[in-house]
C-alpha cells in the first residue's frame, strides 16, 4: 500500500491531539502564546498589554539586576539561558475567538504556555482549551472569582480576584463609618459577562453580610448603544455609594450620560477594570476628580522599593504610560511564568505545571504590594493584598489600607 505524504501529515496530526503537545526536547528558545484583544473597541488594552509583555520580556532575556525572578543575568538559567519568545493573538474581545486562537497558539506555533486575557469571558473558553492540551494558562489579569473554581489543573492567577477585591472595598466602608462617615446605601452597577455578573454577586454577598442595603442592582448589556435608562434608575435610587463594574467603553458612557441626566452621586468607588484605563480619564477625567478604584498596583510602592520606579519607566519609554493595576499584573505574570518554567528545566506542560503549583515568591521580588505569590490547590495566589485608588488632580493616589496609604480618602468626591 501506498503512504502519500499527506496521509502521514494527518497522522502526525491526530496523533498530536492526544499527547501533551508541550512535550517538546529542550531548546534554546522557548515560546509563550500571549492572547489579547488587538483589534475592536478594546484594542487598546490589547496594545498596552503588549507593552507590558516586552517590558517583561526585557528583564528575563537581559541582564537587568533588579531584585525579581530572573531579573539577574540572560535568559532562563534552568534551560542554560533559554531567551523567552512570545506570539501575540488576537481574541477581539469574543470567547470563541478566543477558543479558536488559544488552539491554534498551541497546535501550530507550539507555545509551551499562554497568558492574557483581559475579558474574563474569554478566559474561560481559553483556559479550557489549555486544559484539554495540558498546557498552563496564567490568568494574568482576569477577575472573575468563579474563573479558579472550575476544577482546572492547568489554571493559575497570581491576583487578587473580585471577592478579594470588593471585601477590600467593604474594609474600606467600615472603616469610614467608624469615623463617622454616613454610608449606609448602596448602587451596584455591572455588566451582563462574567466579569460584571461574578463582581455584582460578590458585592451584594457581601454588602449583605455587613449589614449595608442596596437600593439599585442593574445588570446593563455590555457594550450598550446608550445607558440613559439606566442612569435614570441610579439617580433615581441616590445611594450613598456608586459601584460599577464596567469595561472602558461602557465606563466612558456611563459617566457622559450621568453629566447629560444631572447625577452626581456622593462617591464612585469602581471594580477597576476600565476604570484604571487612561482612556477613560483622557475622554471624561474632568467629571471624575475623587472617584476610588481598587487595585493591586501603586506606583507609590515606588517609595519604599524603588526598582518599582525604575521598571515603571522601562514601560513608559515604550508605552508612553505609567503602569496601571492591568499592565502591572501582566507584567508580572509573566515574570511568574517564566520563572516556573525556568525551574521545570523543561518545556513540557504537565512540569510546567508543577513549578508553578511550587511558586513560592516573596512579596518584596515583586512590583506589588502583596505579601508574596503562592497559590492554592485551585491555582489562586491568595496572599495578594488589594489597595484602593483616589484620582486626585489627574492622578492616582493609595487610600487604603492605611499600610499602604499615602493619603487620606476626600470623601464626598468633588
């Protein structure tokens, strides 16, 4: 019988789909698929995220000497100075693209492991894929608490989650009241992903179990035309506190149509996401002095540690930006992952795997102000300490905890 050539590529093919295909001979290069909005309404995170990979990049493949995982010397030491090469992917914003992309990423470029995504909804679909080929995923900056319990073996997130998150932000209330401050009502404000749906569920938990009543809980559809209605029901409900979770665009709408109806609510206190984005406070900053977003990130820390600041203007020079709580935590991430793989002394997945199940990272080797980076049996660094953000006179400022402070809250926001 006749083999032809192609009947020997679709063998090798099926036969890839069943083994690990990180499993690969040790090289001189190692490849990391890093997936990403780059086109669409959230390009430019896509962009900045870019940014904060190659800055990474910089400090693992050259000699940087700061006080971080593979910061000292070229290259990973574990591989005999294997450089870190990365394929960038474009997920536009939609699961199924991301699905798509991530197998390919894995079945053709060979990455050894991916990293992103921004959307939570695309992690999920992501991670699955990685899960089924056996290669880790790090959820770099992804929030949806719900992300780490799907039972995932491969699945690990070196940040804070949105229950950590809002729990922070709770800390913060009581801490307020204690001084006298009135805060008793509550306005949740998120949209119909995982992300919007996962934040508003942990904050009603939440607000519930310390004692605090929520007079408006509105789930909007995620990139809405216009938020007219919705901004109606929160002015209508005036609570005490505005807390919205939303992504750039949405986050930009929802401030313009709040100006447009008159609403001017006591205090905005967000879950991040797009407000942390430059983008947000370029096009509607000036109606925005005052509000709080939480964070993992300040360039405070600056102060105490400062190879913060040095690396902070490594990422300027190629971004023109400061680091925010997004490109800080891709940053490090894959600092973190490069580091595992260094310490697996090979490419394969499932080892991988084990050295990252193994990190073990002081808070101090980090440009974050977390006690350190170890995760759990669901793949979760739980020692990863929130801050909360005021934007003061066209910048942020740490407000909370008081560890970390640099000053005090102005409350109500002007």
């Amino acid at each position: 019988m006749t083999i032809s050539r192609r009947d020997v590529l679709l063998g090798a093919t099926a036969t890839a789909a069943l083994v690990p295909l990180a499993a690969r001979a040790q090289t001189s290069e190692v490849v990391i698929g890093v997936i990403y909005p780059f086109s669409g309404g959230s390009a430019q995170q896509g962009v900045d995220a870019q940014k904060a990979y190659e800055t990474a990049l910089e400090v693992i493949n050259k000699d940087t000497d700061f006080d971080l995982p593979l910061a000292k010397g070229e290259g990973l030491p574990g591989l005999g100075g294997a450089k870190v090469r990365l394929v960038f992917a474009d997920h536009q914003a939609d699961p199924q693209k991301g699905r798509a992309e991530a197998e390919r990423l894995i079945t053709q470029e060979k990455v050894s492991a991916i990293i992103g995504t921004y959307q939570s909804a695309v992690a999920v679909t992501v991670s699955q894929i990685c899960e089924r080929y056996q290669i880790p995923f790090v959820s770099a900056d992804n929030s949806s608490p719900s992300l780490h319990r799907r039972g995932l073996k491969y699945y690990f997130r070196a940040a804070p989650h949105d229950e950590m998150y809002s729990a922070a932000m709770f800390d913060f209330f009581d801490a307020l009241k204690k001084k006298g401050t009135k805060i008793e009502t509550l306005a949740l404000f998120h949209e119909d992903t995982i992300f919007g749906t996962d934040s508003g569920n942990a904050q009603a938990k939440i607000a519930g179990e310390r004692g605090y009543k929520i007079v408006s809980d509105i789930k909007y559809r995620a990139n809405s035309p216009s938020l007219s209605a919705e901004v109606q029901q929160l002015k209508t409900a005036n609570a005490d506190v505005l807390m919205p979770s939303s992504y750039t665009t949405d986050g930009i709408l929802l401030v313009k149509t709040m100006a447009e109806l008159g609403y001017k609510p006591n205090a905005i206190v967000a879950q991040d996401a797009g407000f942390s984005e430059k983008a947000l406070y370029d096009a509607v900053g000036d109606k925005l002095e005052g509000v709080i977003s939480r964070g993992t990130f300040s360039l405070d820390l600056a102060q105490k540690r400062p190879m913060v600041g040095k690396i902070n203007e490594m990422f300027k020079a190629r971004s023109g930006k400061d680091f925010n709580d997004l490109t800080s935590r891709q940053f490090m991430g894959l600092i973190i992952l490069a580091d595992a793989i260094s310490r697996a002394k090979s490419t394969d997945g499932e080892k991988i795997r084990d050295a990252l199940a193994a990190t073990d990272i002081p808070g101090e080797q980090t440009i974050m102000p977390w006690k350190r980076v170890k995760f759990d049996e669901m793949g979760q660094n739980n020692d990863a300490d929130p801050v909360l953000l005021q934007y003061v006179g066209g910048k942020f400022v740490t407000i909370f905890p008081p560890q970390a402070a640099i000053a005090e809250a102005i409350w109500p926001m002007k």
